[in-house]
C-alpha cells in the first residue's frame, strides 16, 4: 500500500481482565477505501473501533488514524474523524438543525461555518425539509441519515460507521450506501460495521473477524473465490464456521 494508510494497526490488542476482547490487530487501511470490518457479535469489533477512535486505550500495541497515533495525538485526532455509533445518540429533544449545529460546535465550528453546512449537508441527506423538527419524531432511516450528517459535520478524514443501516428498510439502506460512496469519492476513509453481508459487497475490501482476531481480509471477490462461498453470507458462514 503506497503512501501513509489512514488507517494502520499493529498488534493492538485490548484485554478486560483476563478476556481478550482483541488480540493483536494487524491493519492498513487506504485514504479513500471503503473498508468493511466484518464479524458475529462478540467478536471484538466495536471494541477495536472505540480504540481506533481514540475512546477506549489499548492493552497493547500501536495504531495510526488520519496520521494520529491513538493514545497520544488525542486533540487532534478526535478534529480528523467522525464516528457514528450503532446506538442512535442524538438528542431526541432537539431539531434536526439544533442536533447538527450542536455537534458541529463540539468539533469547534463556528456559526457561519455551521450554517453553511447545514445548507450543505441537509438537502444531500434528504433532511432539509425536516430541519426544524423534533428529531424524536423522525423515522428510523431519518433519524440515521442525521446521525451520519453529525458526523460529517466538520469534515473528518476518517468516518467509522458501526452497524450504521441497523433496523432500516432495504430501500433507505440503499440510499445510506449511496451517501457513503459520495463520500469516499471526496477522499474520506470508510471503516464500516455491518450485519447485513450483502452491504459487504459494496466494500473494496472486507476483513473478517472471529474471537478478536482477523482470519481473512481480501476484496469481497477474492474471499469468494478463497473460500467458494457462492456471496458474502455464504463466506462469512464458513469462515465463522471454520
């Protein structure tokens, strides 16, 4: 891989007690990649990003995002990435708008910069309409689309998006994909949770993880033809299995 990886681990591991919850993570990932990281609950999966992400120090090893070292840099590495967790954690008592221009201010955006975002962002996420109602009152895939917003809000380098399409209809999952791509086309990193195998498709390049350790990481084409799963449920199944 040329270049500094946006996203780089080496062994990074993070014990509770005597569990492991992830041994020795091994990872690059490029500027621009949408990166699928993939695995059953349990496998350690949120908890290797709460490290990425700077919210949880390591009980070993080293990591890297958006040129950061995680445990050291953190000031600066919270300003580079977004992070969208797999529980809805705007404020249900605020607008659409008071939820973004809130969020953009605990990244240090002034109010110009956060109205002119908003008119950014809001008519792209499909949520301009919406920007003076209670957010408590949105739909599920609504409700997700503003989490997403909140997180782009100050332009992060890196967006970690973990289990993002949770309870939303095909339909709206498509839409939210669509959003993701758009993304990375401007140059932002994807590392992005799913349980839905066929959102793995849309990845360039899917890892596998099992009891806190990756045992494959390929393209989604290439672990087909490794394993000869017939699609990514079939691979996931027998790679878990394995």
């Amino acid at each position: 891989m040329s270049g500094e990886a946006a996203v780089f681990a080496r062994g990074l591991t993070r014990r509770f007690g005597d569990f492991t919850a992830v041994e020795s993570l091994d990872l690059e990932v490029a500027g621009g990649e949408i990166f699928g990281f993939l695995g059953a609950n349990g496998a350690g999966k949120t908890t290797a990003i709460r490290m990425l992400c700077g919210l949880l120090p390591p009980s070993g090893g080293e990591a890297r995002v958006a040129g950061c070292r995680v445990g050291r840099d953190t000031g600066a590495l919270k300003r580079r990435i977004g992070y969208m967790s797999q529980r809805f954690s705007l404020y249900e008592d605020l607008t659409v708008l008071e939820n973004l221009e809130f969020f953009g201010g605990v990244y240090g955006l002034g109010r110009a910069e956060l109205a002119a975002r908003a008119d950014e962002l809001l008519p792209r996420l499909g949520l301009d309409a919406e920007r003076g109602r209670l957010t408590g009152s949105l739909p599920l895939g609504y409700k997700q689309r503003l989490s997403l917003g909140c997180a782009l809000a100050h332009r992060p380098r890196v967006l970690f998006l973990d289990e993002p399409t949770g309870g939303v209809d095909p339909v709206a999952r498509r839409g939210f994909w669509d959003l993701i791509y758009e993304q990375a086309a401007a140059g932002v990193t994807v590392f992005v949770t799913t349980h839905y195998m066929d959102e793995a498709e849309y990845c360039g390049r899917v890892s596998i993880m099992v009891q806190g350790r990756i045992v494959a990481l390929d393209t989604p084409a290439g672990l087909k033809a490794r394993t000869g799963g017939a699609d990514m449920q079939d691979v996931f199944l027998r790679l878990v299995d394995a």
